[in-house]
C-alpha cells in the first residue's frame, strides 16, 4: 500500500475509529514512559545510595512533607472503614450464625485489602497530587530544563527522593491504617456485645498468617511506587501553564487510581493461588 493510499484510507476512516487509534497509541506511549522513569528513579535511588551521594535532605524534606499531608486523612479514613467493616460482617456473621468468626474475617479483610487500598488511595490523592503539581510548576517554569542544561538529572535530583520517602511512608501508614481500622473494628464489636474478646482475638490469632501483614506492606511498596511514577511523570511532562498543571494532577490522580485498583487485583490473586490458606 502507498503512502497516497494510507493518506486516503486515513482520510475516510471514522472519527472515532481516528480518536480510538490515537487515544490507544498515546496510552502505549505513556506505558513505555512510565516503565522507562520508574526503572530510571529506582535505577538512581539504588546507586546513589550505595555510592553515598543520594540527597538525604531532599529525602527527609518529602517525607516529613508526606508524612504531613497524609497522615491525619489516612487516619480519618481509617476510621469509618473500620466501622462499615465491622457493622457489614457482623451483620452478615450474624444470620449465618458465625459470629466467632467475625474477629478473623475483620482482621484479614484489613490487612490484605483494607489498609494497602486506604494508603494507596491516599499517597495518589493527597501525596501524588502535590508531587504532580509541584514537578508541574517546575517543568512550566523551565526549572526543569535548566537543571539539563546544567548537566542535572531531573530524574536523579527530583524523582528518586520522591520515589523512596513514598515508599517509606506508604510502609509506615500501612502500619497505622491497619492498627486504626483494626482497633475500631475490635472496639465495634466487642463493646456491643456481640462477641466477647477473647473469642475475637482467638478467631484472628487462628486464620491469620504473618503472610497477611507481608503482603500488606508489599501492596503498600508497589502502589506508593506506581503513584509516585505516574505523579512524576505527568508533573515532568505538563504543558500548557497553570491549566495544563491542573490537568496534569487531574490525570495523575486518575490514571493512579485505575493502575492500582488492576494491580491489586493481580497481587491478590497471585497471594490466594500461591500462598495456602487454612486453619491454623
């Protein structure tokens, strides 16, 4: 086929099959991107570190300012979720007549799901929207460009102290989320009588594994990463002024969301097929 003839087959093709292709070639693209930064910043994090010139100031300073940003939301967030957990299964508990139950149904619930999910949702709004907005301001600005034509890496300098102090974080709010949620569950159930605490605890203690709360900081390392990466990269590439930045957090936050919610399908998959599960 002729270049004439692709030109013209081009010509007379749909509009959406034109917006399809093009939406479907732009999302290969930022694919790539995303893999190519995030080999990059842990590429970086992991020398820099070994040689000793990592920027440990501009670590401390992110992850105080996530810290900071993040931890009483998460905390919030926690909260209610512990109780809707508690309410839904003891409800649920009590119609089937498994109450004794209830404790280790609550407990795994929030350490494989619950608290990775609320830390991951957190670090992509909270955190990966600041670090978006301000690598976004930077690039607008030609921060950005300045620091390569300095012969800087922006990748180096910017991202890979962002990438571990999120990584840091999202293993110390996981902690926090999961004590929180579990606690309030505890407190739910128990204080209204429904199940003694003895019992609770016995039924947690019995169906938990140690396995559980690796698998939750895991998930928690793997979506504070991919938030990061995302919020990185649609910092470094925004355009356009301030509304091509408020964009850029817009997709960030977005484009997060749906990436972690597929890899937390696939690592909770891959955990119930290979790990086994039983009594205790």
């Amino acid at each position: 086929m002729t270049d004439a003839q692709v030109v013209r087959r081009r010509a007379t093709a749909p509009a959406w099959l034109l917006s399809m292709r093009a939406r479907s070639r732009a999302g290969i693209v930022t694919s790539g991107q995303l893999v190519v930064l995030g080999v990059g910043a842990a590429t970086h994090a992991a020398t820099d570190i070994v040689m000793r010139r990592f920027s440990w100031s501009e670590f401390l300073l992110q992850a105080w300012f996530m810290t900071r940003v993040s931890l009483l939301p998460t905390i919030l967030v926690a909260i209610p979720f512990g109780v809707i957990t508690s309410v839904q299964i003891g409800a649920v508990a009590n119609q089937i007549g498994a109450t004794s139950f209830s404790g280790a149904v609550n407990g795994i619930g929030v350490l494989r799901q619950g608290a990775p999910l609320v830390t991951s949702l957190m670090i992509a709004g909270a955190v990966g929207s600041a670090i978006c907005a301000d690598l976004g301001a930077r690039t607008v600005r030609e921060e950005i460009d300045a620091l390569k034509v300095m012969g800087i890496s922006p990748v180096q300098r910017l991202v890979a102290p962002r990438v571990v102090a999120a990584l840091v974080v999202a293993l110390l709010l996981t902690v926090i989320v999961a004590m929180t949620a579990m606690v309030t569950a505890f407190i739910m159930n128990v204080g209204g009588g429904t199940i003694s605490a003895g019992a609770y605890i016995d039924s947690f203690v019995s169906f938990s594994q140690p396995t559980d709360l690796y698998l939750a900081e895991f998930k928690a390392l793997v979506f504070g990463f991919i938030a990061t990466i995302v919020a990185a990269h649609k910092g470094l590439t925004a355009t356009g002024g301030p509304k091509g930045v408020a964009d850029a957090v817009n997709q960030a936050v977005v484009l997060s969301v749906i990436l972690l919610a597929a890899v937390n399908v696939a690592i909770t998959q891959a955990y119930v097929m290979l790990v086994p599960q039983g009594f205790v």
